[in-house]
C-alpha cells in the first residue's frame, strides 16, 4: 500500500505518534450494505475494514492506535454577505435556510480537517477521474472553504479553477488561476464557459434533487469532460452485529429521517452512479472507501483514517445536528445532552461502525460519441 504523503496537507492537520496495525489480510467479513470494494490504483485498494482486536485504545481515549488529530487552521472571511446566528452558530445568508450546516470558524476549521481526511482516503490524490494535466477550465461546485479548488489550482497551473458555494468563507489571497463566486448550484447554470472537469465533494446534506444538479454539470461540461463526485451516504454502517441500542445508532436514525423529512434526504450518494448514467454520462465508474469511527479495524490505513474522521465527527456533530433535530422539536440542551452520549459510542472500539463513502466519476460523451 503506497503510504500517504502527509506533507501535502501539514498546513491543515498533522497526526502525531505512530499506527501499531499491520497490515493484516484483507477482510473477507460480510459488511451490511451490498457494496463492493473496487480496484481504484495498482492494488493499493483499501479493503473493508476488518476488527483489529490487538491494538485498540482505550474507549476513553480520544487517540487512536498512537496517533491523535490537531487542527491548526484559519480562513479569512469575506464579508460579501454577513450571516445568521442562530443557537450560537452561524449559517449562510445567501438563500437563507437552504443549508443546515453552520459556516463559522469552527465549521471552517472541520472543512479543511475533512480536506485532510479526503487526502488520506485517497492517499494523497485530489481527483480520480482520468483527466488531463493540461486541462482548462474547471469548477468546483459548493467548494466550502475552496481548499480542494486552491490545491487543485496549484497542481493544475494551466486550469482555471472556479468555486462556488452559497457561503462567502474562501480566503482573500489565492492562486491567480482561482477565483471564487457565491452562486446556488440549484439554479439554472448561466457559466459563460464549459468545463473540462467539475468536482463536488461532500455535498450529502446539500440538495433538493441532486439529479437536476447533475443534469446541469452535464450540460456545462465540453464534449469529453468529466464529473467527478466524492461523498458520504448515512446512516452509519456496522459490522459484527447492529448496536440498536446505541446512541450512536439512534441518532443516524433521528437525523436520517429529519433530513430526508426536510427534503433534503442524506442517503443520496449511493445513487450517484445509476443517475449520472440515466443523464447520459460515460464509463461512469464508482470506487468505494470506508471510515471507520475509531481504532476497531486492522492495519494503518484504516487507523489513520479512522483518527481524521473520528476528530472530524467530534468537531461536527453538533453542527451536523442543531438545524436537522431543532426542526424535529428537540431542545438545544436536550441535543448537546445526547450528543455528549454519541460521541461516547463513537470512540468505543466495541461498536465498530464506518461511513460509506464513494467517489463516482463519469464522462460526457464527446461530439461524435453516442452515449
Ligand atoms: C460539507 S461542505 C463541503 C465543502 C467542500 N466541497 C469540501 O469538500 O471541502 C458543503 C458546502 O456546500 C455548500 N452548499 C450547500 N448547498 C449549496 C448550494 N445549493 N449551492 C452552492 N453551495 C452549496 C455549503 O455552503 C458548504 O460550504
């Protein structure tokens, strides 16, 4: 397994100490979603996690396997469009409501730690897609605080790189080939330019109907240019037995069903590939990876992974919940109470849940290509 350059991402999260996991056999445990692990490199693929019973942490210790996550990061803040404070937190003014995320600091801070967390996933690699190094132009939907669209922009000088997000959070200074706009990307796309490639990342808990949203980046792409999606899907996945009576368990109940009783349902990104291929894209292919809640599984890539998601997890999880369980009548104390218990669950080796993630890529077809 080719070992992740963790250099590439030091100006945003370290991991300190070192992974004690081998790197055992690759698992052959049945896991409970029907997803297969597909080949994504020269057999560097991750397999699915299997339980590493020799060297877990303590389940009150918040390292994991010798290795703990520190955030050392700031964006400046534009000041386009001021916010909505609501429960302490704020959130986007632009479209006021659209987005149940906060976007302060703090959700900033978790942004860029999630940037790292991507990086380790797919060691190092900020795109899987097969695109050209001298492609031109290029868009990032829903780019946050556009930390992937400013490393993308600098690995790709010959790019011009556009982010776009309904919150003003990306810094003032970045490379001359970026630039951001704040812009709803479930409006009608009015993009002067086609792209050769658009990128959306962890857009799970963003859009109404995703499809539409994928119909338009068909449409702004250039014949031959590719989409390239990289998402989460809740609820939690678990393996050796469903904990139902954890708190963990139950809150990926409350807020799946909150959110898709909203409209805006979190399960979407398994569906990415049948869509994208409804639409009329080509060789859609779909890679899957999993992040493990703490130290249960084997080896040091999945420990690594699991102490990046696990600090991301703690930081977000009271942003990921106000807006979804207020909306279902809970009370900000009676959320903070029980999120106190999840996070509990979570660093608990004997409860060995991971998110499912998947990144979908796919080409529209080019002039005189069928597709
Ligand atoms: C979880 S963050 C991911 C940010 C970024 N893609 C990344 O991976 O770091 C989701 C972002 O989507 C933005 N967003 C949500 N709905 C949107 C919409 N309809 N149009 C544009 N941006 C949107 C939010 O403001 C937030 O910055």
């Amino acid at each position: 397994m080719t070992a992740p350059n963790e250099n590439e991402h030091a100006s945003v999260a370290s991991v300190t100490g070192s992974a004690t996991g081998d790197e055992g056999p690759l698992a052959d445990r049945p896991v409970s979603t029907a997803q297969i692990v597909v080949s994504w490199g020269e057999g560097s693929a991750p397999s699915v996690p299997s339980v590493d019973n020799e060297s877990v942490a303590g389940d009150d210790d918040s390292a994991i396997g010798g290795m703990s996550v520190v955030t050392s990061t700031q964006s400046l803040r534009s000041s386009i469009y001021e916010d909505v404070e609501e429960n302490g937190r704020t959130y986007h003014r632009f479209k006021q409501g659209k987005y149940p995320l906060p976007n302060d600091e703090k959700e900033q801070e978790r942004l860029d730690l999630q940037h790292a967390l991507f990086g380790v996933t797919l060691e190092g690699k900020l795109h899987l897609a097969p695109i050209k190094h001298s492609l031109q132009n290029v868009l990032d939907i829903a780019t946050g605080t556009g930390i992937w669209a400013i490393e993308f922009a600098q690995q790709f000088p010959s790019a011009r790189v556009l982010g776009t997000d309904l919150s003003a959070i990306q810094p003032l200074y970045v490379p001359p080939n970026c630039r951001f706009e704040i812009d709803d990307a479930e409006d009608e796309w009015i993009f002067s330019d086609k792209f050769d490639y658009i990128h959306g990342r962890a857009l799970l808990t963003c859009f109404k109907d995703p499809r539409s949203v994928l119909r338009e980046a068909f449409k702004a792409l250039e014949p031959g240019g590719y989409l390239e999606l990289q998402d989460g899907t809740f609820p939690f996945q678990y393996i050796d037995g469903v904990p139902r009576d954890s708190h963990l368990y139950k809150w990926n109940e409350i807020v799946v069903t909150g959110a898709a009783k909203s409209g805006r349902p979190w399960t979407n990104a398994q569906h990415y590939k049948e869509w994208m291929e409804e639409i009329g894209f080509v060789d859609v292919v779909e890679k899957n990876f999993y992040w493990p809640t703490n130290a249960w599984p084997k080896g040091e890539y999945f420990k690594k992974v699991a102490a990046y998601w696990q600090a991301d997890f703690l930081n977000g999880i009271e942003g990921i919940s106000l807006k979804v369980m207020t909306a279902m009548g809970w009370e900000l104390e009676e959320i903070q109470v029980f999120i106190a218990e999840v996070r509990k669950d979570v660093k608990d080796v004997n409860i060995k849940a991971y998110l499912p993630i998947n990144v979908v890529y796919g080409r529209r077809p080019g002039l005189n290509e069928v597709g």
